[in-house]
C-alpha cells in the first residue's frame, strides 16, 4: 500500500509541470477538495500520511480530518525545518523559508505534537550538510529526548544530487551512544535511482525508507517540453497499456519492487490521481520491464538541475 503525501493537499501552487496555470480555486474551495481526496484516500485503504508545517495549511487540515477518525492504525510522518511563507498567494516569490535551529524546531513541535499519539515519524525536513543541521548538537540532543519521550522514530528527508552524500552522514549521527536516525526519506523514481547503492546497507540497519517524488514532480508524463524523454513516455504509455493500469501506476510499482519494504509515496493532488496511483497495487513488472525501466536513469546533476527549473504552479 502507498502513504499519501499532503505536500500539493496544503498549498494550491506547488511545483510541478501543470500545463493550466489559469485555474486557481478559493481557498476555500481547495480546503474542501483536499479533505475530500483524504477521505478517499483512506476509503481506499492508505493509513500512512506525511505531512508539513512548509506545506502551508496541510498539517492543520490532517489535524481537523483525523479528528473525523478513530483509528489507531493511522499513522502520521511530519517534519520541521522550512515555514510557509506565501500565504496562498499565486504570485507570490517566495513560497518556504528554511530554518534548521533548535529555536524553530522547538516553535514547530509545539504545533506538530498535537499529531500524538499517530505521530510516528517525526522528520528533519531536507536536511543537508550546509545547514549544519546533523552537527548541531543541541538539535540532536532535542530531537533524541522526543524520539524516548514519545517513542518516535527520527527521520531526515533529503533532496538534492547529494542525498547519497547527506544520508551516509546521517546514518552516523548518534546520540548517548545511540544512533539517532531511524527513518529515511529519500527521492527515488526511474530518473534519479542514486539511492540504490545505498538502500540494502539502510534496510540491513533496519531503516525505514520512504520514497519520494515517484513520479518526479510530473516529469512521468507527456509533455512537449520534455522531449528529451520522449522514448521514456512511450515504453511508459506501452507498459500502462499492457498492464491496463496508469502509467504514474507503473512509475509507482517500479520504486516498490526496487527498494524493497520501503514505503512509496503519492503526491496525487485530486481524487482521480489518487485513484489511478493506488492502481499499482494490483500490477507486478517483470524483471524484464524492470530493466528497461532502470536503463532511463539520469545523472543526480542533470536531474536535480532540471528539478530547480520547476515552477510553483
Ligand atoms: N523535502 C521533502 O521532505 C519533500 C520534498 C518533496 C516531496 N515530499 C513528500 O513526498 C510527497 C510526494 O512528492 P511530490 O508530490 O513532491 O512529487 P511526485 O509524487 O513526484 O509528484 C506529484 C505531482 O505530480 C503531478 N501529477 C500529474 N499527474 C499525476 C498522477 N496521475 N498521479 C500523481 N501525480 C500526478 C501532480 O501535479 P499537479 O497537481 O500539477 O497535477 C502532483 O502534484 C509529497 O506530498 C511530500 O509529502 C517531501
């Protein structure tokens, strides 16, 4: 089963390859079609969440709609580190700002807690070397006395052509003796598969891996822009059609049969998304598919670089 990211739930304008940049609903209007794509979401069996305080009002509609449940086996993943700044609005130049001080984390745990007792994995959001945030021993020491008071899992999420770089830090990091992070969560799809180097020497530690950006923000689907990809969109459209599931079906299923136990995330923004993503339950790829899927990979440079030029829409 996938989790359900909240990132494009949150904030109208996320990034993206969205050919129609005209249609902006009320906020309103978006509040009340995220709930809807939650609920469905758990009608269809996802109990994994992962959520944000960057990702504008996501944690605090996850908060009102978990409040419609009473389901212990919810569980919910959120992270601190970045705060929303663009306040809806679709012109706005600056959307998230970063800050990986102990002063944020305390301000952010302050809202972040009320996700207890579902809160399962609480997340650095995109840690990464120049912060200096797997250094900072006070944020350390902090985020070890969460992990034993409430029985966390600690987790870093990371971005950027050096993930592989951040997460073999990461995995070093410990406190009183003990390593502190329990929980990974990494961007994988069929252009950026740097993590497999590193996934077996995770899952032997008993990590958590959770999979980001499964359909590379979009860049899975048709689109003039990217004809650089154009032979990918076809044996992505060939393998749909023989499996007669969506193709963003066979982007997902191929990061859960490579990254073995790892928890694959939808970014689906609509309830139609959403639906045909949770479509990869029912497909298995051959080894051979596998293969000619894997033979698209892109360098970590050129795919975070295309990555960067990605606009909020
Ligand atoms: N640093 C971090 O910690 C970090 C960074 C990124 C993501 N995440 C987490 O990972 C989750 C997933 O990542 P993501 O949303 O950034 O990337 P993604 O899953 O690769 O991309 C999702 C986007 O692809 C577009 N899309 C078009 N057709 C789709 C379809 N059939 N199914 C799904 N998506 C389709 C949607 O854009 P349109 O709305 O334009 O249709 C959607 O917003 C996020 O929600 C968040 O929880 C964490």
């Amino acid at each position: 089963m996938l989790g359900l990211g909240t990132a494009a739930l949150g904030r109208p304008q996320y990034i993206n390859i969205r050919k129609d940049k005209t249609s902006h609903p009320t906020l309103e209007k978006f509040k009340q079609e995220s709930f809807k794509v939650l609920e469905k979401a758990y009608q269809l069996g996802v109990r994994y969440f992962d959520t944000a305080p960057g990702y504008g009002l996501a944690e605090d509609l996850l908060l009102q709609w978990l409040q419609t449940k009473n389901d212990p086996s919810l569980q919910i993943a959120t992270k601190w580190g970045y705060t929303y700044v663009a306040n809806f609005d679709a012109n706005a130049k600056v959307h998230e700002v970063k800050e990986h001080s102990i002063e944020k984390l305390k301000e952010q745990w302050q809202v972040s807690q009320a996700f207890l007792p579902h809160l399962k994995i609480y997340q650095i959001h995109s840690a990464t070397l120049e912060t200096g945030v797997l250094n900072n021993t006070k944020v350390l020491q902090q985020l070890a006395f969460l992990k034993k008071e409430h029985g966390l899992q600690i987790g870093i999420t990371t971005t950027g052509s050096n993930q592989l770089e951040v997460l073999k830090k990461a995995v070093d990091v410990s406190v009183a003796g003990e390593q502190l992070f329990n929980s990974f969560q990494i961007t994988y799809n069929i252009l950026d598969q740097s993590l497999e180097t590193m996934a077996n020497t995770l899952i032997r530690q008993d990590k958590k891996v959770i999979i980001k950006e499964a359909v590379a923000n979009g860049r899975m689907f048709r689109n003039n822009n990217y004809n650089h990809y154009s032979k990918l969109y076809h044996t992505l459209e060939t393998l749909a059609a023989k499996h007669q599931v969506g193709l963003d079906a066979i982007a997902l299923k191929f990061c859960q049969q490579n990254i073995k136990n790892s928890m694959v995330l939808s970014g689906a923004s609509t309830i139609e998304q959403l639906q045909s993503n949770l479509q990869a339950a029912k497909i298995t790829l051959s080894e051979e598919e596998i293969n000619l899927l894997k033979s698209f990979k892109t360098s970590p440079n050129f795919y975070w670089q295309e990555r960067k030029e990605l606009a909020w829409n």
